[in-house]
C-alpha cells in the first residue's frame, strides 16, 4: 500500500480531478449540499461563515443543534462534499462553494431510527417544492449494520424514492460490512453486504477504493481496510454499487483538528459523489437525478482487478463527468 503519511484530502481531489472540475469553472455554486449524520461542528473554519452554512437546519428537538457534532463523523462528512479552505481551513471538498444544510437525527446504539431519518427527508423535500433553495444533493454516509438481509422500513423506502422524484440527488455509502464485520472473503464480491435504501436503483451508492485502487486483504490482525466495503448485486439484477472513489490520509475530524487513517470507509467516499453531482448541477440545473447518475457511471475510471460486484463503474472522475454534461 502507499505510503500514506502527508497524504489526504488534497490528494485525493486530484485524484478524482475535482481540481480540473474548478478549473473549467464548476465548484458547486448555487447548489445545497444537505448532510443527514451525526451533525456539523459549525465552529471549524472550513465551513464557519454565514454564507457557507444554510439557514435552514433540521433536528428532531430544539434542544439538539445541528451545527454541533460530538461524534466528528458527520464533520468530516462535510469536510469532503463542500469545506473551502479560503475561509482559513487546511482543506477543500469536492464542491467548495455550495451551500451546507446539516440535519442531525437522534442516534440510538449508532444507528439513525427510520421514523427521524422519514422526517428529515419530509423536510427537505419540503424546502424544494416550496422553492425555498434550488438544487439539492443529499448525502447519505449511514447504512445498516447486519450481516443477514435486512431492509429499511418501507416509509423510508417510500420517501427516498418520493425525493428523487421530486428532483433531489440522492447519494448513499454502500456500507462497511463485507469483511471485519460480517467476517465475508475479502477476495469475494458475494454474497450481497448492500442492503437498505441504498440498494435502490433510484439513488446513487459508492463503494471506496484505496490510493492505489486496490481493496488489500487486511494485515496483522488490523481490519480497518478497503476490504471491508460492501459489495454484491442485490436482487441479482439491480448493480450496485455504482461508483468508486478513494479514501485515505488526512482529513477534517472536529473543530480545527485534522486525523489521519488508512480509509475513512464508503462513508468518506459518498461525499465525494455529493459534491461532484453539486458541480453537475452548476453546470446544468436542469440535469434529472437519473440523468446524473448515469453520466457519472458513464464517465468513470476503469478499476482493473476489481469488476462492478466491488466498484460498480470503476472510480469517479470528476473532469470527465462535467465535459459530458450538456449546457442547459
């Protein structure tokens, strides 16, 4: 594996060349970038000013504050769909100048319940058909824990596909189940680890890969690996995941503090696909979300080794992906 030290985000962007995305002129501008996760420290100055947090917000109870986040997971979250480094941070995401909507359910033994995850969807939904906020991405870096078939309820199945029919982008991790947790072959596409909503083919699910597009088989009893990114084909005819992108190295993880690991998971991969569709819809607010996700798949990098059971498409690619998207 590469050496990870001094390596990150900012590797990661050039990766996936988001930085040529910028340089054509597309950083996500116009576009909301909502984020359903444990929260967003609003304090770290990637993301601290007025302009780049919405002023709309969603949470359960007055009491819990959706700009505040004691598990860093969401921050980091954010951190990679939209942080802008020229607000004083180290680093910038995919979509540097779209806007932030944090919505912050109630965790309960670190899963989100289904009825709050409906509500925070009712209200998204809700901010579009009012016309309150323009284009919308959500990004979902939360799946369900199990190693046997589990779905979502079917009020959340339902209100997913009722937000992408009300023209909202929906991007979903596949999960981190395959190997330590369900203790699978690492070397296997199957069975199927990806269950939920998103299994649906109406939304966006990502797998992760690391800098060298490789899942390693892990390494002296330490788990913490690409190998443990979800992977299947559910239903034997829906293919998912459809999309790659990479994780490694440093990264925001709280207010000011930055770690550095060996992935960050499918859910450090997501955001990148939530902020490349943002640079899409900048591009062209008239892009469908169908339309988005197949110029995505269309668009991405060949992962050799590795077939669609693994990484759908293959690793995104963000250059690409705008040039083929038309003018409106």
């Amino acid at each position: 594996m590469t050496n990870l030290i001094k390596l990150g985000l900012n590797d990661i962007i050039k990766q996936i060349n988001a930085d040529r995305a910028w340089q054509m002129g597309f950083t996500g501008k116009g576009v909301h970038i909502a984020i359903i996760d444990t929260g967003i420290e609003g304090k770290a100055k990637e993301f601290s000013t007025l302009g780049k947090k919405s002023p709309y917000q969603w949470s359960p109870s007055p009491e819990i504050d959706p700009w505040t986040d004691s598990d860093i997971h969401g921050t980091m979250i954010a951190c990679i769909a939209a942080a802008n480094s020229q607000l004083g941070g180290q680093f910038s995401g995919v979509a540097p100048d779209a806007t932030l909507i944090s919505c912050k359910p109630k965790q309960v033994k670190d899963q989100f319940p289904d009825q709050e995850l409906c509500q925070a969807y009712e209200f998204l939904i809700q901010l579009v058909v009012d016309k309150k906020i323009g284009r919308l991405v959500v990004n979902n870096s939360y799946a369900i824990k199990s190693c046997h078939y589990r779905n979502h309820s079917q009020a959340l199945l339902d209100i997913v596909k009722k937000a992408v029919a009300n023209n909202i982008v929906l991007v979903f991790a596949a999960g981190d189940n395959h190997n330590e947790y369900c203790g699978h072959n690492y070397f296997s596409p199957f069975p199927n680890t990806i269950w939920g909503a998103n299994a649906l083919p109406e939304v966006i699910t990502v797998s992760t890969v690391d800098r060298d597009l490789k899942m390693p088989a892990p390494t002296n009893n330490r788990y913490t690996l690409h190998a443990n990114s979800s992977r299947g084909i559910w239903d034997n005819k829906t293919e998912k995941p459809d999309c790659s992108a990479p994780t490694y190295g440093e990264v925001l993880w709280g207010d000011g503090k930055y770690s550095s690991k060996n992935w960050w998971g499918t859910s450090g991969a997501a955001p990148q696909v939530a902020g490349l569709a943002a640079l899409m819809l900048e591009k062209n607010p008239l892009l469908t979300p169908p339309e988005i996700q197949q110029i995505i798949k269309n668009t991405c990098q060949e992962i050799p080794n590795l077939t669609k059971n693994f990484v759908g498409r293959g690793l995104i690619d963000c250059y690409k992906a705008i040039k083929a998207v038309p003018l409106p």
